[in-house]
C-alpha cells in the first residue's frame, strides 16, 4: 500500500487577536481543519485582543518579534515582517481570513512566488457608487487583490454584487461556519415582559449602534422594553450619553462581550441590526438557528435571501429609527414561536460542512 499523502499545511495570516467576526470564523475553521488531519500555523503580528484563548487547540502560534501592534500603515510593514517566519514555517498555502488583510499578499507574493494564498471576502469589496467611480474603484480593487490565487465568497448574492470587481479572479461560494455541526439551541424563554431587544456588535462606526439606540428610542416611546449591546468598542461612552440624553439609559445594558449568547438570545424577542454594511452576518445565522426573528438594516447583499419571510424578520431599506421601530413592533405582534422554524435552510452553514468546502477548495490550489 503506498504511503498517504503529507498532509497540507495551512498558514492564517492575522494582524492580532481582536474580538471580530473575521478572527472568530478563521479559528472556528481552524479547529476544523486540524479535526480533518491537515496542520495549521497561525502567524500574527502581535499577541493582542481576547481572542488568544479561543485559538483551538493543536494550533501553532507565531508572534512577529518585535511585535507591530495596529496604527497607520501598520499592515504594510506587517506583510514584511511576516516573510522570515513563513519562511521558517513553510505552509503549503496561507490563508487570508478577510479584506482587512488582503494587503499582505503583496508582500508574500513577492517573496514566496509560488505559495498559494486563498482569502476570503469578508465584506463587499467596494460599496454603492455610480458608474464611473465604481469602474475607477474597481481598478484599484483589482490590483489590491492580483497576488491572490482564489477568492472565498460567502453568498452567491456576494460574488453577484462583486463579480464585476474582481474579473477573471477564481471564485468560491463557502457559507460561513457559523454553527456547531450538532447545533441544540436553547428553548426560548418568552414572550419576556417587557420584551428584550437583543444588538450584538462591536462598538465602532461600521455597526452604526447610535442608529440602534435612537430606534429603541422610538420603540419604547411607543411601548415598554429593554436593549441590551453585547460588544464593546470606542464608541461605549458616546453610546452611553446618548442613550442618557434621550432618556432611555435606564433601559439600556451594555455588559460588554458575553461568554456564553446562546442564553442571552434565548431571553429575546428579535435581533435588531444597524450596520452601515456587512458582509455575511454570522450573527444573523445565530439568531435565526435559535428561532428568533431579526430586524435588520439593508447592511449586506445577502440580507433578504436570509431573512426571507415576516417568520424571519424584516429587512429595512429606509433605515430611520422611526421605520426600524415599526419594524420591531411588527416582529414582536406575531406569534411567539420556538418550533425550529427559522432554522430551516441553515444546515449549509454547520462548521464541518463549511470547512470540508474550504479544504477541497486548498486541494484544488495546491499542486
């Protein structure tokens, strides 16, 4: 019998350890992806965030010495600095876990020719704009994402709003691993009285949460309820003086990250989303998987395929607290329901399903 195949060798490059969706889904992959046999090196560019202790276990992790911690122009001498350790290293392909980073497979390009590197879109690679600007923006997109062999989009609806941008670049559709492959969600503890209207975002300007509290605002002018913010962010205090100033802080909790969302989302009545944009909500899988219905700004070109039906919740086009308030109330006068409904449709998205694509996507890449 001949002897198996080496096992592939995946490098995920990293700025740090910071609490993000990017971070949290490349180590949920990870984890997979070391169950499935393959190795994976992490290389960051320094120890920071909370996210250091949910790197899974069998990982190896190498900081940069001396560390570059974020700041301006920071990921350009990151890109750099990465190349003596991918060298000791060695990888047999790296994988870029969001846009944020792409910017280092310029640098990994010119040093390592003929090493693989697959990214994944994280978010829409350019926004809304007109014509001629969206052509001249695409140019640039184009060059910024030339060292990257193939590309990872998490909806079709995403590679659709892209496919213009990145050309003749190879594609993939991979759902996100946003849940466990044996997925048992808490039963729903309701209606609460008065209901809870859950947010979970980090507290910077791209999730737009002033928007959030200004629509609870409107809502509890209507009726009782509270809002809770699992997050944090730069923009707690400004947070916190709004919800005073418009006299809502008594109904407003901001308990920071929460270890354990399952039991939160299980006391609330919907999820309320204010991102300016995004690219696949992770956290929208989470609720839904656990049958609570979510009302969210149009932030992503997924949003509508995923929440599909009043069951599911309501996407808003004309994000005003005003709107986004009746479109809470709306989701609130339905039938509370806990039978699994909301779940269908999400089995794409189990964590094993989602890292297997990825798995096979690096064995097409690498020779």
């Amino acid at each position: 019998m001949s002897e198996p195949a080496i096992k592939q060798h995946i490098g995920i490059v990293l700025h740090d350890f910071n609490a993000g969706g990017t971070e949290a889904i490349a180590f949920r992959l990870a984890g997979e992806w070391l169950a499935a046999g393959r190795k994976v090196t992490i290389i960051a560019g320094a120890s920071d965030g909370p996210m250091r202790a949910r790197v899974p276990q069998g990982a190896r992790v190498e900081l940069l010495d001396p560390p570059i911690a974020r700041g301006a122009l920071s990921r350009l001498r990151l890109g750099r600095g990465m190349l003596p350790v991918l060298e000791r290293v060695a990888p047999d392909v790296v994988f870029i876990p969001g846009n944020f980073h792409f910017i280092l497979a310029h640098a990994i390009r010119r040093h390592f020719p003929r090493l693989p590197i697959i990214a994944k879109v994280s978010n829409p690679l350019l926004p809304r704009l007109p014509g001629p600007l969206r052509a001249l923006a695409g140019a640039l997109v184009r060059r910024l994402i030339a060292p990257i062999d193939a590309l990872a989009f998490m909806s079709a609806e995403l590679l659709a709003a892209d496919s213009d941008v990145i050309g003749d670049r190879p594609a993939a559709i991979l759902p996100e691993p946003n849940l466990p492959d044996i997925y048992r969600p808490r039963p729903r503890l309701g209606p609460l009285s008065p209901p809870l209207i859950l947010a979970i975002a980090r507290m910077e300007p791209q999730k737009n949460l002033a928007l959030a509290i200004r629509a609870f605002a409107a809502l509890r002018a209507r009726q009782p309820a509270r809002l809770v913010i699992l997050g944090e962010g730069r923009e707690r205090k400004a947070l916190e003086a709004l919800a005073l100033r418009l006299g809502v802080a008594d109904a407003v909790e901001m308990p920071g990250f929460a270890s354990d969302v399952g039991a939160v989302l299980a006391q609330a009545s919907l999820l309320l989303m204010t991102s300016r944009y995004e690219g696949f909500p992770a956290v929208v899988i989470e609720a839904l998987a656990a049958d609570v219905p979510v009302v969210s700004t149009n932030c992503s070109p997924s949003q509508k395929a995923v929440i599909a039906s009043p069951l599911h919740g309501q996407v808003v086009d004309d994000a005003t607290p005003e709107h986004l308030a009746a479109a809470m109330l709306a989701v609130m006068a339905q039938p509370f329901t806990s039978d699994g409904g909301r779940a269908a449709g999400l089995q794409a998205h189990a964590s094993g399903a989602s890292a297997e694509g990825y798995l096979a996507l690096f064995d097409r890449i690498v020779h």
